[in-house]
C-alpha cells in the first residue's frame, strides 16, 4: 500500500462522511440554542460587574462543542486521538460567580447532544433549564445584605453606632473589628427594614464616629 492509498482510504473519505446538510443544520441550532443560552444569562446576572464577552464565549462554545462532536462521531480513530488532545488542555480563568459554572456546562452539553442528532432533547431541555433558571435565580427570599464601615475614635462612639445599628435594620453583625491607636474600624452586615438609608447620616453625627460607609454587599467584594 503507497502513500497515495492511506491518504485516499482515510482522508477522502472522512471529507464526505460528515454531509453539508448535516453540517449547517447542526451549527445553525447550535448558534440559536447559543444564543437562547446568552439571553438567559443575560437575564439571570446578579454578579458585581456584566461581561459581555462571557455572554459571546457561550455562544461560541456551544457551536465548537457541535463542530468537535461532529468530528468525533464520524471517525473512532478520530475520537480517541481528540480525546488524548483534549485532555492536556488547561484552562487558568477563574469563575467568579458559581451560576457561570451551570451556564458553561449547558453550552458543552447542548453542542453535545445537537451534535449526536438528539434535536428535540437539545431544543426541550434547553427552554426547561431556562425556565427553571429564571424562576430560581431572580427569586429574592431574603433581604439584600450591606457592610456598614465605621470608623470610631473611641469605645463609647462604638458602642452608640452599634446601638443605633441595631435600632434601624432588622439584622447587625460584626464581620471584622481593626483596632488601632486612636482609631476602631468595624465591618458589619446589615440586613435593611426599607430602602430608607437616613440611619448612616445619623451615624456620622454621633460622637466618637468619623465615618460611616455603607456598601452594598454580594459576597464578591467588601467596602
């Protein structure tokens, strides 16, 4: 057998065991299900800061997923060596918000399963974990928590600011408490009765409080 024969016996042949058809139907539902996926993101975000570019990385993934699987499907050779390839890939980018985590998985999934020919499962088990996701992640069963930063020359402002606190939210409790000469910075989370924030004025009027900051808090960041 030349060289000419194994490139003709496996090459060629791969080249026609994929359809057009094929082709552009799976990507073209793996670039609506993508974007399906990029709206509901877009709708369910209650991060710190909005990345469009995470929204498009979706969108993209999904298709390439498709492309890889449409590869893999079509040739056993194929697959394990993409296999081997694969696994040696590592990505650095740190997730900052755990639900990203769900969003990445169901674009990987979707190209998966568009790409081995389960259409309806693909389409029917989308617009159900998208449903499901704007039902649950937009739910607020709790007030939104705020860290109250202050700032106090003495053991007396604190003890008045705590007290103060403790009047005007329906929960008060010290995160961190830095003591230094002259000066006690307290973090606390707060849980707010309204969205009236007068409180924080009169915590700066107190004796003994050289500042009040209070910040709105999600777990990602502290003022």
């Amino acid at each position: 057998m030349s060289f000419n024969d194994i490139f003709k016996s496996s090459f060629l042949e791969n080249v026609n065991s994929v359809s057009l058809l094929d082709m552009a139907l799976a990507l073209t539902l793996a670039f609506g299900v993508g974007m399906f996926i990029f709206l509901i993101y877009k709708k369910t975000y209650a991060g710190v800061m909005y990345s469009s570019s995470f929204g498009v990385t979706l969108v993209a993934l999904t298709m390439i997923t498709t492309l890889v699987i449409l590869a893999v499907t079509s040739n056993v050779v194929l697959s394990l060596g993409m296999v081997g390839a694969l696994s040696i890939v590592r990505f650095r980018t740190a997730i900052k918000e755990p639900l990203d985590i769900a969003f990445l998985f169901w674009a990987i999934a979707v190209g998966i399963v568009l790409a081995a020919g389960f259409i309806p499962l693909a389409v029917f088990g989308s617009v159900v974990i998208g449903l499901i996701l704007l039902v649950f992640a937009n739910r607020k069963s709790h007030a939104n928590p705020y860290i109250v930063v202050l700032s106090c020359t003495d053991q007396a402002g604190e003890d008045a600011a705590v007290a103060l606190l403790k009047e005007n939210t329906k929960r008060c409790v010290c995160k961190s408490k830095t003591v230094r000469a002259g000066q006690i910075e307290l973090n606390l989370e707060v849980r707010l009765n309204d969205e009236n924030t007068d409180f924080v004025n009169r915590l700066c009027a107190l004796d003994g409080v050289e500042s009040a900051v209070l910040v709105s808090y999600n777990g990602d960041y502290m003022g």
